[in-house]
C-alpha cells in the first residue's frame, strides 16, 4: 500500500470526513477474525516489531501475554511493557516509512522576469500572477493589478490556454524539452 499517495489524498478530505474514516477503521479493526487472524501467528515469548504512533516508528518488543483484544509487549529498547492493539503488530515486515514527496516548489534559476506562476497564499486560495522582479528569496508578482512577494518554494508553474473549441491545442513542454503539438479535432 502507498501511504504517501493515501496521505496525498486525504489532505483533501474534510475533518468531518477525516473522523467518519477513522471511526470506519476502528471499527473494521475490532471485528474478531482480524484479532484472531493476527493472535493465530503469534506465540509468547516471540519477538516481534510492532508501529508505534507517538514515536511514528517501528520498535522491537517481546510478547509477554495474549488478551482478548490486545497484546502485552516488553519494548526492548526501553524495557517497558506496553498494551499493544494486535492491529499495530507487523507480522510480515512491512515497510512502515512513509515518504512523502517534498515540497518542491521552483528555484531562483528556474523562472524568468514575465514567466506566468501560481501559489497558493494564506488563505488557501490559487493565484497566478506574471514575474515582474527576482529577489533573492522572492519573486514580485503581480496579480490582478496587485503585487505579491513570494518565496521560490511556494511557486509552481501554470500552465495556460487560449485554445477554443475545434482548435489546435499547443502544449509547450516545460524545462526546456521538445515542443508536443495535440491536434483536438481527431
């Protein structure tokens, strides 16, 4: 599974719609054949890796007892027990690092005075706006009849279109690459 395509995808998600997921989950995760499927490959005094959230990692720990809906592990970094859901025991080694894409935003080199940029500001909303001054850190947009500073990272490229129905549509291919031509009348 792709956690850093989900994550991508939830950040779109409402609060609202954020708690309703999560209450689904819990809720899938307290059936019992998930707790039986998962104590059926477990035997006291194995070693496991189980995820822990406050740490965001995966820790080693020694199973100590079996309950009915959670484990007792020894951490043996810490060697502190612990009341383990069986849910967060990875039994097939799992790859638990969740690599988000950086922000990667543009560089200073990467725009010119006149180039067309997007951000989003602070309160959420797309703008676009030509390059009228680089600075060091910034660029001066303007946008709307309004100017805008904006750091390098928070910019990314917009494309634009004045293509009408039944013509040619031309894409220009950024970073400096061949020109693609899209004919929309086929």
């Amino acid at each position: 599974m792709n956690y850093s395509e989900t994550i991508a995808s939830l950040t779109q998600a409402s609060a609202f719609d954020l708690y309703r997921l999560r209450a689904a989950i819990d809720r899938v995760l307290d059936q019992p054949g998930w707790m039986a499927a998962v104590q059926s490959r477990l035997r006291i005094g194995q070693t496991i890796d189980y995820f822990d959230p406050q740490a965001n990692r995966s820790q080693r720990g020694q199973l100590l007892e079996l309950r009915r809906k959670q484990a007792v592990v020894l951490d043996l970094e810490t060697q502190k027990r612990w009341l383990i859901s069986y849910a967060a025991i990875n039994l097939d080694g799992a790859d638990v690092e969740i690599r988000e894409q950086p922000k990667q935003g543009l560089g200073r080199n990467s725009v010119s005075v006149g180039d067309v940029v997007g951000f989003v500001d602070r309160n959420q909303q797309q703008r676009s706006g030509r390059i009228v001054r680089l600075n060091d850190k910034t660029v001066t947009l303007l946008c709307n009849q309004q100017q805008w500073r904006v750091a390098y990272g928070l910019l990314h490229r917009v494309v634009e279109s004045s293509a009408n129905s039944g013509e040619a549509l031309e894409l220009g291919v950024l970073e400096g690459q061949s020109e693609i031509v899209i004919d929309d009348d086929e």
